[in-house]
C-alpha cells in the first residue's frame, strides 16, 4: 500500500543523503510520539532462552552496553560476508547512535554467552519495520537466520507493523534462508539490482518461537 513511499525514501537515500537525514529525524521523532510506549513494552518481552547445538542460547533486545560486544562482532567478520549488509554504518559511532536510538530496535543471538547472531528493526511512522540480520559466518548456515526470521515476524507481529526489508537478488544467503521460512511477496524492484520485499504475518507469530537449534556446527 506504502511500497511507493518506501521506493521513493529508498531513491532519496541513495540519491540526496542530506535530505534522508532530514526525513530520518522527522520519522523518529513521529514513531516515538505515535508508538513509544507499544515500542517499550515489546522490548520487555523480547527476551527468549533455549538451546542452539546443545548450548544455552539466548536472543534478547541490545542496548548500549552491549556496543564493544556487536563492534568486535561485526569488526572480525570478513568484508565479503558483510556485502549485502549495509543498514546502518558499522563503524563503532554509528553502531554507538544505532544501540541508543529508540526507533531501531536491535537484537543479539548469544550461544554460551558470545554473540553469534544480529538482527535488527528499523521502525517507520507508517507502522512499517525495516529487517535486517547477520550471522557470524563460523554460525551461518546452521538455521540461525531462520530462527532470527520468526523471531522478527513475532516482534512486528507484536508492535502492529508491517515487516520490509531490501535485499539483493545476488544474496542467496538471505533470500534461501527466507524462503525456507515463508514466501517473500515481492512489492517492487529498485536501484542496484535489489528488491522491496514484503513479509506476510500469521496467526501464529502471536508467540514467541521456541530457539531449540538442533545443530550449530562451526565452519
Ligand atoms: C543471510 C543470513 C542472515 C542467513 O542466515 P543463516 O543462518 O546463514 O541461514 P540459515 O542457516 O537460516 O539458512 C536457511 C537456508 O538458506 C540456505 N543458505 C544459507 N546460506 C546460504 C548461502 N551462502 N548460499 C545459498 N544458500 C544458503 C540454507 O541452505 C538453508 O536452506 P535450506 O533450508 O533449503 O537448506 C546470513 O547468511 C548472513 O548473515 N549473511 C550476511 C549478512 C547479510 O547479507 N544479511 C542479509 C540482509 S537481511
């Protein structure tokens, strides 16, 4: 219904950086004043345990705590895995400005304690979510995105928004891990040979997926 607005933000980002930064601004501050306290309180309850390869493993909200923790994260893996990965700067400020805003809601997969898995929300005025994810390539392939996938429909399932994302039509990764969860409905193709790709929600992303990841062998 919006996928028009969200092409032409998408142009402008590309395009006009500055006036992006603009129209950034003027959305956090309407997210928060539209859906803060639903944003808050969806944080509260986004804490799940389990199991991951027989470790204990928990996904949970990040905050600014956890800055050096996702810094040396995203600063040991290899560029080539990070190439379809751009939905903020990686840099430790930008990741600093991203832990601290209140209309990017981030999350961290840890298995016995060391973050393996990222994901993350980027929330819009008109009720629609942004979704990213990236696992530690030494985790990737395991069914870690896939659980990251439900674990995210669950958080806009909660919140009320629509969930979006762009990926590229080269990222098999992604666009595999995708369709082993649920079709993507395809809303729009855009510059650079990426998509705008819509997630359908069902009844049952009420409830927060069980994480009970059989095997997690590194590679
Ligand atoms: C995309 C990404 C999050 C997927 O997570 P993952 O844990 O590796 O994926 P999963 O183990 O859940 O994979 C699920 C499916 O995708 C397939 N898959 C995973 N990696 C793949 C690859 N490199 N090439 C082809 N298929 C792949 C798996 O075989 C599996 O398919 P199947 O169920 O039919 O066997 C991860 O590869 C990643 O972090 N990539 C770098 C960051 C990125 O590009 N993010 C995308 C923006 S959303």
């Amino acid at each position: 219904m919006t996928a028009w607005l969200d092409r032409i933000t998408y142009r402008v980002k590309l395009l006009l950086p500055g006036a992006y930064w603009v129209l950034a601004w003027g959305n956090a501050l309407g997210t928060r004043l539209l859906y803060g306290r639903r944003i808050r309180l969806t944080r509260l309850e986004a804490k799940v345990e389990g199991f991951v390869g027989g470790d204990p493993a928990v996904v949970r909200p990040l905050g600014p705590a956890d800055l050096e923790t996702l810094h040396d994260m995203i600063a040991a893996i290899p560029e080539d895995h990070l190439r379809f990965f751009h939905p903020h700067g990686l840099d430790r400020n930008a990741l600093h400005r991203v832990l601290q805003s209140r209309t990017i809601l981030t999350f961290g997969m840890f298995v016995r304690q060391r973050l393996v898995g990222y994901a993350l929300l980027k929330l819009f005025a008109n009720r629609t979510a942004y979704a990213g994810r990236l696992i530690h390539p030494e985790y990737a392939g395991a069914g870690l995105g896939r659980y990251l996938i439900h674990y995210l429909y669950h958080i806009g399932f909660r919140l009320g928004f629509r969930i979006r994302a762009t990926i590229s039509r080269e990222n098999m990764a992604c666009l595999r891990s995708h369709a082993a969860v649920r079709p993507l409905r395809i809303l729009a193709s855009l510059p650079n040979n990426f998509q705008l790709v819509e997630y359908n929600q069902l009844p049952s992303d009420a409830d927060l997926p069980v994480l009970a990841i059989a095997s997690a062998e590194c590679h």
